[in-house]
C-alpha cells in the first residue's frame, strides 16, 4: 500500500495543478462573456446620450465583432511567435483600456474605436485560451479542463447581466441615471469590466508558458520541468513526441482546405454550422435583451432582471450539455435544439406579431402573453445552450482530419464572427424597419433550416478517433 500512495499522491497533485492554472487561463473565456453582453444593459442609454437612431446604435454594438475577428486571426502569428502567455497578457491590457475608455466617449465614433479595441481582445483570449488548456493538460482529463473555457464564457455573460441589473438598482431604476462622482450608471457598467481584467493580466504572469511552445523554441529543460508537474512519469517521452510532431508539422495555409471543384465538402460543413449558429440569433437576447424587454413594456429594472435570469439559464444548460455530449452524441442534442430553438421562436414570433402597439410603434404585451414570452425566451436560451452553443465548437474541433484541421478552424472561427456581426448589426434596423414579429420569424425560419441541416449533412463524431476523420 505505501508503494501506491506516492503516485497517486503525485497523480493528484498534478490534476489540481493543471486545474489552478487552466481556470487562471479561463479567465480570458470570463472577459469575451463579460465584454460581449456588458453592452446589453447600456444600449439605450447609447443611443440618448449620442442621439443616433438604430443604424448606428446596432454599429456601436457590433463593431467589437469585427475586433474580435482581427484578434482571432492575429492570434496564431502573435502566439506562435511569443508564446501563449504574451498574448494574455496582451488580450489583458487592451480590456482594461477598453473598458476605461468606453465608459469615457466624446462621440459614438470614439466608442466604437474602443469597444473595437476589446474586442482584439476577445478574438485574442477566445483563441489562445482553449489552445493553452489543450497543450497544457494530460489527454485523459482534456476534455474536462477544456470545458472551462465554456463556462467562463457564460458565467461571464451572467455576471456582466448581474452587474448592470445592481448598478441600475442602486442609480434608481436607469442606466440615464447619475451613480458615483457624478457619472451617469452606463458609464460603470464598462468600467466595471477594468478589476477582472486586471486580475486577467496578473494570472497569466502567475502561470507557466505553454510546454509545447516552449519545446519548439528549444527551452526544453523549461518544458520539462512544466511536464513534470503536469504528467508526473513519462516526461521525457511526452517531449520526444511532441517533437515528433512540430516535425511533421507545417504552417496552416488555407491552401490545404482546397480540392476539386473548390473547397473541401467537410469546411462546408464546418461553415454551415458556424453560420447558423448565429443567424438563429442567439446573440440578440445577449446583447440587446435588456432593449428588447423594454420595447414590449416592462421597465428597466426589471428587463435588466430578466437578463440575469436568462444568464443563469444559460450557465445550467452550458453544465448539461458538458454531462450530456459524450453520452448521447453531437447529432441528437443539435437536432433536438433546432427544433426546441424553431418552437420557441415560433412562439415569440407569433407573440410580437400580434401584441397591440403603443403611441412609439412597439408592440406591448402584457398577461398571459408577457408570461408566455418570458418562458419561451428562456426555453430558447435552454436549448440553444446545450446544443448548438457548445456542440458546434466541440464539432469544429473533431471533424477535421489532421491536415487540415487548424486552417479549418481558422475559418469557420472567422465566418462564425462575420455572422455574428451581421445579425448584431441588423436587429435595430430590423426591428425598427419590419417589427420584433418579423425579426424573429427571420430567426425561426434559420432554426427550421438548421435541423435539416444536420439532419442530412452532420456525421455523429462522437466515439471516432481524429485520426479517422476524413
């Protein structure tokens, strides 16, 4: 029995090791959450403090997307260059200007540069991240330390929604409101982004470099010493394989996506579901719910509510879909939220479609109908969350053969952000020009297209080693 004790002893020290470090990298995943849905509760008080109708109201939330994209693909030469802490630590520092400087703006053009500016950050953690969890954590217990990147993501979003709910609550009910020294609530709601960022930056001075950058720059006694404390036994052979595989290794070139006739069928796929992940709309309720529940007639405070509640929802179904993935497989949970998305837009649709409208052109529900919308929302969040949310990222992962799976990702990542912006952009064009009734069957009718999708062109991954893939 003593003989046993000591690797097992060793073994566990290891996990928590890997466990403290990957959830310090995670924090990067807690500030993509915070930062996109942070703007969910300032939004109207945007557009009256710079007095810009919905075009640029829908720009001033949607252009960090597009800072995300240019982040997102900067972050394989910037990495690959300087390691994976560097970038941190980069991503770090343009969230804490950002939130400085949103909370600061002369026009609504200067807020825009700054909220550009975040989201580089974005793009930057929400690639570095899960690369840095995956080369630093053993094979067996991957899967598990990957997930965080997930549920920081979500718990981010649920804390910007919980902050901006208090921060209203204490200036009176209004984001319009003055709060501290004289500063209007919508001005703290960005700033309150500034302390986990700084604490962003300061983790990733506290964690070690990833081993495998470390090894391809010839550090190999720092990659060894990293390797101890994560594998135990068996370093030195870690370190021999890995270097095996920078071997055989090539950049990633959008070249390898290519065959006959155009691009390879699987990047379609990758592509198909990377679109529709967004054009269900999903990032409408985070980004502007708190609008959204104000035009139908509930007050701020109270849309703001609703907000948290819609975040605690979504970090329930991030936590069953991670129990559920590797049990029932990829394709069921897609199919069964498509249809559970299409049921609960449909409803929404229908909903706003028919509600009556006030003196301002909205639509006003109130009773039964105020209910029943406030439980599809959330049953649209709910299914969303433990399908097509994390199940698409877990796919884009797997279902790419070795060759080309990084420039695979790379662009599916990327048409994944375009979309984003495009129905970011449009919701306050949309809703102004056509009505919520329209817009949301415009979203119905993706869910509808989205099952069938699957249906007919997604192959069950789950079980299938990478190297099978096609």
């Amino acid at each position: 029995m003593s003989a046993s004790s000591p690797p097992e002893s060793k073994q566990s020290a290891s996990v928590i090791f890997v466990l403290l470090i990957s959830a310090a990298a995670a924090l990067g995943g807690f500030l993509f959450g915070f930062d996109t849905a942070v703007i969910n509760g300032a939004v109207v008080a945007l557009g009256d403090y710079f007095k810009v109708g919905p075009v640029l109201v829908g720009m001033s939330v949607s252009l960090a997307l597009i800072g995300s994209a240019v982040g997102a693909l900067l972050s394989g030469p910037v990495s690959d260059r300087y390691g994976r802490i560097k970038p941190m630590l980069l991503s770090a520092f343009l969230f804490t200007i950002s939130g400085i400087g949103a909370g600061l703006p002369v026009t609504v053009w200067d807020f825009i540069f700054w909220r550009f500016l975040g989201g580089v950050g974005i793009g930057l953690a929400s690639a570095i991240t899960p690369a840095y969890i995956a080369e630093i954590s053993p094979a067996n217990l991957r899967g598990s330390f990957g997930s965080l990147q997930q549920l920081a993501i979500v718990v981010g979003i649920f804390v910007a929604m919980l902050s901006n709910y208090m921060l209203v609550g204490f200036a009176g009910g209004s984001a319009d409101n003055e709060l501290w020294f004289g500063f209007e609530t919508w001005r703290w709601m960005f700033w309150a982004e500034v302390p986990p960022a700084l604490l962003y930056g300061f983790a990733a001075l506290m964690i070690p470099e990833s081993p495998r950058y470390l090894i391809a720059s010839r550090r190999e006694k720092e990659a060894e010493g990293i390797l101890a404390k994560v594998l135990g036994d068996k370093t030195l052979e870690k370190i021999e394989e890995i270097k095996d595989s920078l071997k055989i290794e090539c950049a990633p070139s959008f070249a390898v996506l290519r065959c006959e006739g155009g691009l390879h069928p699987v990047v379609w796929i990758g592509l198909g579901l990377s679109v529709l992940q967004q054009f269900v709309g999903i990032n409408v309720i985070f980004y502007y719910g708190s609008m959204l529940w104000r035009s139908v007639g509930f007050s701020e405070e109270s849309s703001l509510w609703i907000t948290v509640i819609t975040g605690v929802v979504n970090i329930v179904t991030t936590l069953v879909a991670i129990m559920l993935i590797d049990r029932v497989g990829r394709k069921p949970l897609l199919l069964v939220g498509s249809a559970g998305m299409l049921i609960t837009l449909g409803v929404l649709a229908y909903l706003f479609g028919h509600a009556p409208i006030d003196v301002t052109g909205n639509p006003v529900l109130q009773g039964a109908s105020a209910t029943i919308a406030l439980y599809s929302a959330n049953l649209y969040v709910f299914c969303f969350g433990f399908s097509w949310g994390p199940v698409v990222w877990v796919l884009l992962g797997e279902m790419f053969n070795n060759r080309i799976r990084a420039s695979a990702l790379a662009l599916g990542a990327g048409a994944q952000w375009v979309a984003n912006f495009i129905v970011s952009a449009s919701f306050p064009s949309l809703v102004h020009w056509a009505g919520l009734g329209v817009t949301y069957s415009i979203y119905a009718f993706f869910a509808a297209i989205s099952f069938f999708f699957v249906l007919f062109m997604v192959r069950e991954t789950k079980g299938r080693e990478l190297e099978d893939m096609e």
